[in-house]
C-alpha cells in the first residue's frame, strides 16, 4: 500500500484541482488501456455482441474529454447489468473472468467520472487499473511492471500534454490483453 500512497496523493491532488476536462481525459485514457480485457476476452461469446458494442462505442467516445457524454448514465446502467459486476454466490474464479470483471469495472468508473467529472469517481476508476495491474504483475512471476507503466500513465494523463496519450495507451492495453492470455490454461 505505502508504494502507491505517494502517487495516489499526486493524482487526488491533480483531479481536484483540474477541470472537468482534465478529469474526463485521465478516465478515458484508463478505460481505452483496461477495456481491451474486457473486450478481447469476451469476443465471440454467445450472447454478448451488444455488451461488446457498448464497450467499444464507449471508449472511443470518453475521448471527447471536452464534453460529458449526455447518455453516460444510461451507459453505466447497462454495464451494471453485464454478468461480470453481477455477484454470484462462487465469485469469481477463472482469469478470463477476473480481468473482464476490471475491464468493465474500469470503464463503469470512467463513465460515471465522464458525467460528473468527479475526482472521487476518477479516482475509482484510477485505482480499479491499478489494482488489475498490480494482480496482472502477481500473476505473471518475472517482474513485470504493468502496475509502474499504469501509475506512469496516469500520471502524463494529468499532466496537461495529451499529445501520443491516445496511442500510448492503446499500445498498453493490446499488451495487457496478450500478457493476460497468456496467463490462461491451454
């Protein structure tokens, strides 16, 4: 806990301060890094084509971070009702499934944060990418560093120069989505 206190400090400190545009630009570039868990591991499953759509449509519009979404409610309603943030009696108990749970749970983060521009909110959705990475990093074994690139990304989303954050974490998300499956049973 003491390793992200710092960094978790610096964020709360840089979204308060911030305007909504600010807060709305670090929640996008988290959910366009953690969406692809979701996204990648629940592609061409029967029945969720719909829930992919959002997902997809859902990323690429939190990047018009000068705006709020006018339909960002509607879109955490229906995340809610996605089977991965619905509790079970079992919980959750295979990879696939815990890492789809942090792409939606990232994203439902997001877009809550989009409509209010809430640093609390985005702090959430912060936190929930840091989590996965740090249980991605766990799961791994041989001193991977996705918990150290995600508070880096983080942290150049509040800095102010957006510029390559777009491609940059798209880049991050694609290799989280590969290290994750390589971490399924074959």
């Amino acid at each position: 806990m003491a390793r992200g206190h710092a960094g978790g400090g610096l964020r709360r400190e840089a979204l308060r301060t911030g305007d909504g545009e600010a807060v709305r630009l670090y929640v996008a570039a988290c959910a366009e890094r953690a969406a692809p868990l979701f996204i990648g591991l629940r592609a061409g499953m029967p029945g969720r084509a719909a829930d992919l759509d959002l997902c997809v449509e859902s990323v690429r519009d939190l990047w018009f971070a000068d705006r709020a979404l006018p339909d960002a409610a509607e879109r955490v309603r229906a995340l809610e009702g996605f089977p991965e943030l619905r509790p079970c009696e079992e919980g959750i108990t295979d990879v696939a499934g815990t890492y789809a749970f942090f792409g939606v749970l990232v994203l439902r983060h997001a877009l809550r944060a989009n409509a209010s521009a809430d640093a609390d909110h985005a702090l959430s959705c912060g936190h929930a990418a840091l989590t996965a990475m740090d249980l991605l990093d766990r799961n791994l074994f041989g001193g991977a560093a996705f918990r150290a690139e995600e508070e880096a990304l983080q942290a150049r989303s509040l800095s102010g120069d957006a510029a390559g954050l777009w491609e940059a974490s798209v880049a991050s998300g694609r290799e989280r989505l590969r290290a994750v499956l390589g971490c399924l049973p074959r």
